[in-house]
C-alpha cells in the first residue's frame, strides 16, 4: 500500500470535551513519537487551528509554502488546509485546536469580519505577527490554565467560550491593522460568492466566463473584483484553487494522477500532468514523492 499524507483529526484526551483543546509546542514535541503521524511531516487538518509562538524560532508549512516564525507569531489555519511544524529545543508557544461544530457555536459571538480574515485563506496570509506589549498572550496562557487544571467547575465551558471569544476579537483587531481594505462591500461579497462557486464547481469548469455568468456578471466586473480582493485576475484564481486541491488531492490518497484528472475535470490525463507542470514545475508524481 502506498504511503498517505495523515489526515488529522480532533481527538481531545480531555472528558466531555466540546470541541476546543489547548496544548504546548513543547509538549506535542516531545511526544511526536508516541503519536500515529509525525507532526513535522505534512498532514491535513479535519479541525481549525491557531498556533502562538512565544519563544524561539523555526518554520510552519501552510498549504505547501513554509513560513517563518518567531516570538509572537501567530498560525491560524482552516479545517482541510496542509500543516507540518518544525520543532527545535528553543521552540515554544500553545497550539488551540477548534472543531467546524464549535466554530459554528460561536458565530454568534464573533465580529463577521473576523470570520472572513481568519478563516479565509484564499483571502489572507496565515501569519499574524503580535505587537510587543499586546496582552494576547496573556488571554491565551489563561486559557490554558483554565483548560489544564485539574479542578472540573460547572461553569468550564462558558469560561472557554468568553476566553475563546475574548482571544479572537484581540486577533481580529491585529489583522484588521494588516487588511485594513477589508470592508463589507459589494466587491467583497461577490468575491466570496465566486469562492463559493469554485468551490462547488471546479471540477466541471475552469473558464471565468462559467463563473461570470453564474453570478450575472461581465468577465471585466468579475476580473476586476479578483485583483481588487486578491491581485490576480480570476483566470489566475481559479487555476491557483484547482492546483492546491489537486496537491491536496495527491498526497492524501492513493488516487493515481489518471483518476484525479478525472475527478478534477480533465477530459485526458495527459492534459492535466501538463497543466500541473505548468503551475507547479513537478509532473503530479514527482509532486507527490517529494511529500509522503
């Protein structure tokens, strides 16, 4: 049997969890051996996940690009998204692990703002980088204090949800500094409409015109809308999703580069190696041996 990216899922050790688990850098580095997928090698994520460095400094692979971290960086990461970690003895932080049910408990208490900057990452960079003399550390420490003791209080769960929320209002005030464009806009909405669609449709086009139309809208308006929200023109978009789920795609399965052009949409498989080439630079197994 062929060798699979680990497809991660939420698995507290905590009783009664409901959804949210918080732990060490540390302590997930020292125990990478005892656990059934090594975190320092690609895998994808069943939950979302923020991961706060507090010391040292290393690189976190997101999506197939590894970014640099340092004290006071900050991860945030969505359910279905390729993560590895690069542990080193300086290396410390917390790591807050979240499920989409618990998400959507929370929407209510969360800035919609925050929802899109966060959990977005066709939209944002996954780094937050934390002014010196920002309390966000404080909160996240608290929490995992409160999450870590020993003595069960009746009221655990609401404490999570307050610290949870508190948490991620302080995080939506830093990356708002950094996409100050961002605002809630006809613009914006009709990009996350098109996201929507791709996401649905990738598979069976990969013609801007198919997505223009769907949303009553000129290829113009609609290109115009891509480099405004991301810099790329939506042809440039849509080949940029559909090679990143094909990568997704390759390395956690054992489906073969013929099937996958199938299911991406690719009426010949040689077809779709040439395009994959073409935006990647590897053939679709030479992209897969160099990750599993």
């Amino acid at each position: 049997m062929e060798k699979e990216i680990p497809h991660i899922v939420f698995d507290s050790q905590k009783p009664d969890n409901s959804g949210i688990e918080i732990l060490t850098i540390k302590s997930l580095s020292l125990r990478k051996k005892d656990i059934a997928h090594n975190p320092e090698k690609a895998h994808q994520l069943a939950f979302n996940m923020i991961v706060f460095y507090t010391a040292g400094e290393s690189k976190q692979l997101v999506d197939f690009v590894w970014h640099d971290v340092k004290k006071n960086t900050i991860i945030h990461l969505s359910k279905g998204q390729i993560n590895a970690f690069q542990f080193n003895d300086h290396l410390e932080g917390y790591i807050i692990l979240f499920t989409e049910d618990y998400l959507k408990q929370q929407i209510n208490t969360l800035p919609k703002n925050e929802l899109i900057r966060l959990f977005n990452s066709h939209l944002f960079s996954p780094i937050i980088q934390v002014p010196e003399g920002a309390n966000v550390s404080n909160y996240i420490q608290l929490f995992y204090e409160e999450y870590s003791s020993l003595q069960e209080d009746y009221n655990q769960e609401n404490t999570y949800s307050a610290l949870y929320s508190i948490i991620f209002s302080k995080l939506e005030r830093l990356k708002q500094y950094q996409t100050f464009h961002l605002k809630r806009s006809d613009k914006l909405n009709s990009f996350l409409e098109f996201k929507s669609l791709l996401e649905v449709h990738f598979n069976t086009s990969r013609n801007a015109d198919f997505y223009a139309e769907k949303l009553n809208i000129s290829y113009k308006h609609l290109n115009n809308i891509c480099k405004e929200m991301v810099t790329v023109t939506a042809k440039q978009f849509i080949d940029a999703f559909v090679i990143l789920e094909a990568k997704r795609l390759l390395i956690n399965s054992e489906i073969k580069s013929t099937e996958l052009a199938y299911s991406l949409g690719f009426e010949e498989p040689t077809n779709f190696v040439k395009y994959f080439k073409k935006h990647t630079g590897f053939t679709p197994n030479s992209f897969k041996k160099d990750y599993i």
